[in-house]
C-alpha cells in the first residue's frame, strides 16, 4: 500500500510539474527609458531641459546596458519562472504585434514633438508603456488579447532617477525596474520592482547635475550592476507565487 501511495504521489508530482512547465508567457516589451528622473532634486526649468538635450545626445547610448539585462533576463532568470518565455520571434514577427500602436505613441519614436518619446527597446520589441486604466483599450490587455494562445503576458521596463548623496551638492543615479505580468484574463499575476543605486556621484551645479555622458554612463552602468544582482533574489521567491495564479 506504500508503495502504490508512493508511486501515486510521483506520477502526481511529475503530473503538476509538468502542467507548469507546458505553461507560456509572452513577453511583450523590454525597454529602458532615456529620461532621468529629477523629482528628488527638484523641478527647475534648466535642469527639465538639460535632461531633455541629455536623452537626445547620442554619446548618452543606454542601449548596451538594456541589451546585457534582456541577455540576463531571458538567459538565466527566465530560469527561475514556472513557465516557459514564448519564443521572441513568435512574438516580435507577429502581424498585429507589428502593426500595433501604443496607447500614448511610445513606439513612435521619430517623432520627437510627442510626449514619451524617450524610449530604447530591446531588438524587435515595442517600448509599450502600463496603462494606468483597466480597459479593454490598454497596452496590457491589447497584448492579452493578442497572445491569447498564451498564458499570461509580461512587461519589463528600466529606468533612472537621481538621487541626493550625503555629500552636499553631489547626486548618485538610482536605477529600477518593473516586471508585471498578467495572466489571459487580464489579472494581476505579479508585479516585481527593484532599485540599485550607484556608488558614485556627480557635482551639483546651480541645482543641476553635471550632464556630460561620459560621468553619467558609469553611474548609471554602476546602479544597474546592483539592480541586477539584486533583482535575481527577487525572482526566485516570486516565482513560487506564480504558479499558483498563472
């Protein structure tokens, strides 16, 4: 009796590891966004327009820094989800994907009049921005509603904001990121967000930080290291509520 309770409990286990394991998510957006956010430093009109000339320099490239995190992500964290990425093409060269416009112009990005238009995405992703409303017009549920041979959809994005330092007149760069994901039906699955902030520092002048590209790159490079290393904690727990909601 043991033992056939025994066998029962394995072809059980394997059964249900098996059902998670078949489970698919399409990922649907990976992005970074060239804007660094200025909220604890305050709202000067120089320092508005400095970081507006700052995210059009060309020599402020944040692409490399995204393209190691999506490397990351899809490589080894993806590892700890209890499911399955949906291959990129299949998401990526999907006809409606292509065809998609963001509900605030995000993917728009040529035209530089817009608002949002301060995005880098992940090679072949649109930089598909979280409604903050429920309906069915959202990015999110767009994307539910496109991938609906999937079992939930999932948005990642990347960000900076500076921060005071203790030393006066000095601000360091805090970088973060958010994961949502959404089974098919719409709902919440989880929502992950994680901050890492960098080691150094740039000088403070007349209320704004010194913007030349070669002081901020490092910082920014700095703050992502801790995110991400950071981040892979994050993921394991999270993984284990997952399953039960996806």
């Amino acid at each position: 009796m043991k033992k056939l309770f025994l066998l029962a409990f394995v072809a059980l286990l394997f059964t249900n590891t098996t059902a998670i394991a078949q489970k698919k998510v399409a990922l649907t957006t990976f992005w970074v966004s060239k804007h660094i956010g200025f909220e604890e430093l305050g709202g000067s009109v120089g320092l508005v327009a400095a970081i507006a000339s700052l995210s059009d320099d060309p020599n402020f490239n944040l692409q490399p820094v995204l393209d190691n995190f999506y490397k990351t992500f899809t490589e080894e964290y993806a590892q700890s989800f209890p499911f399955e990425l949906m291959d990129k093409e299949a998401v990526v060269t999907r006809p409606e994907y292509v065809a998609y416009e963001g509900r605030f112009n995000e993917d728009q990005d040529a035209d530089r009049n817009k608002l949002f238009q301060r995005y880098l995405s992940a090679d072949g992703y649109k930089p598909l921005v979280e409604s903050l409303f429920k309906g069915e017009k959202s990015n999110q549920m767009q994307m539910v509603k496109m991938f609906n041979d999937a079992d939930g959809v999932m948005f990642v994005s990347m960000g900076y904001d500076f921060v005071k330092k203790a030393v006066p007149f000095t601000a360091g760069v805090r970088a973060f990121v958010r994961i949502k994901l959404w089974n098919k039906e719409g709902k919440r699955v989880f929502t992950i967000n994680e901050y890492g902030t960098s080691k150094k520092s740039v000088g403070i002048v007349a209320g704004i930080p010194i913007m030349k590209p070669e002081k901020l790159l490092p910082l920014c490079e700095s703050a992502s290291e801790k995110l991400v290393s950071d981040l892979a904690k994050k993921i394991k727990k999270m993984a284990k509520k997952a399953a039960k909601k996806l």
